[in-house]
C-alpha cells in the first residue's frame, strides 16, 4: 500500500512539474541593435544646444556636431512578465567654442563698425560609452514578455575627451580628459512582437521617454531613448 502511494506521489511530483515547465515555456533570450543612441546624438543634443547656446556677434559654427551611435542590448527573462535588461553602446560627438570679445561701436552713432573677434577656440572630439543594468516589468493579460514595460535601471556613461585650445597668442594646448557620470533612472516603452508562436522570433523595442538623476549634471531627460530591432529566442 505505501509502495503505491509513493509511486502515485511520484508520479503526480513528475506530472506537476512537466506541467509547470510547459506553463513557462516562454523565449528567454533577446538581443538588440538599438539606434536610439544615433538619434540622441544626431537629433536631441544638437537641437537642445542650438535652443541655449546661442552664437554670439560675429559667431559662427555649431557647437555641438554630433555624430553616428549605437548600441547592443541583451535580456533574459527569468520570469514571463520580468527581464534583466543589460545594454552597451558608444556613440562621438564634437564640441566647439568660440571666445568673442566685445564689437566695435561707433560712440556717436551706436553702429556696429566691426564684428566680435575671436579670443580663444576650443574643438574637442567625444567618445561616449554608455552601459547600464535593469530589470524590466511588463505589463499585459497574457504571461509573455511584450507590450507596456517599465524599465528601473542604473548605468554609467564614460566620456573620452580629446580637446585642442587655441589661445589668442596663437598656442596650442591639447588635454585628454575622461569623464565618468553615473545614473539612476526609469524608462518607459514597448516591445513588439513581430512573430506568432515561432522559436526564433523578430521584435521592436521602442522606449517613449527615460527620466531619472544623473550624478554629473543632475536631472536626466531623454525623449525616444530606445528604438531598437532584434530577435527573441
């Protein structure tokens, strides 16, 4: 009588678990070629830049030149509603800045007689590389890990600057500088599947907005930060 009893609890051991492993039988791997970087570098840091820095008499050039970026992510998800999130990324930028001395003005007339002229240029060449860690949480009816997410999550950005000053004198000073400006921050976004029931599955990362506190220049706002394409498997 106990030897079948122990079969039976064995066997309903064995049956429980094949059926809670089959409940979970979700993809856990993602990988990501994300492209957000390029539009932040591209798009959002040369129009804010151009909003508040703006060129003096005389002036000309952009100060910020920003250039190509991108960035690789990676999620495991351990659970069907939740993901690490792990990414890493480099994106280049060049910055440029001019400084003017005051214009010629006519005393009598208050013309402008010449424009500022140039005291001192600075051109630095930035290479940026971005990481950060997280954990996802989605939120949707079915156990899947797709649709609205939040996406808690710190990380670090390691700017490599290699400036050159020309000084009114005519020298030259060259400085390689390396900055480190760490984060902590929440993101907001969606994932898009772009498959049905495939093993090896195509989707669309798309991120709305990442807000959070940077320990270097304080508050941190990212629009459209994440747009991203890969696979699940």
């Amino acid at each position: 009588m106990n030897t079948k009893k122990i079969i039976i609890f064995i066997y309903l051991l064995v049956f429980t678990s094949a059926s809670a492993v089959h409940a979970q039988d979700y993809l856990k791997h993602h990988i990501a070629v994300d492209f957000g970087t390029t539009l932040f570098s591209m798009g959002t840091i040369p129009i804010i830049t151009d909003l508040v820095f703006k060129p003096q008499e005389g002036a000309g050039g952009k100060v910020y030149d920003g250039k190509f970026g991108i960035r690789l992510s990676y999620n495991y998800t351990y659970l069907p509603k939740q993901s690490i999130d792990v990414t890493l990324g480099f994106y280049a930028f060049d910055t440029h800045y001019g400084d003017y001395g005051d214009p010629s003005v006519d005393s009598a007339t208050g013309n402008i007689i010449s424009s500022a002229f140039l005291g001192r240029f600075y051109n630095g060449s930035t290479i940026a590389i971005p990481a950060s860690i997280g954990v996802r949480f989605y939120f949707n009816k079915n156990d899947k890990a797709n649709g609205f997410f939040l996406l808690p999550k710190v990380g670090m950005t390691t700017f490599i600057v290699n400036g050159k000053e020309v000084r009114d004198d005519g020298s030259i000073k060259y400085k390689r500088t390396t900055v480190y400006d760490f984060y902590i921050s929440g993101e907001m976004g969606f994932k898009i599947d772009l498959g049905g029931d495939w093993n090896v599955r195509p989707f669309i990362d798309i991120s709305l907005l990442d807000i959070g506190y940077s320990f270097t220049p304080g508050i941190r706002l990212i629009p459209l930060p994440r747009l991203a394409i890969g696979i699940s498997f």
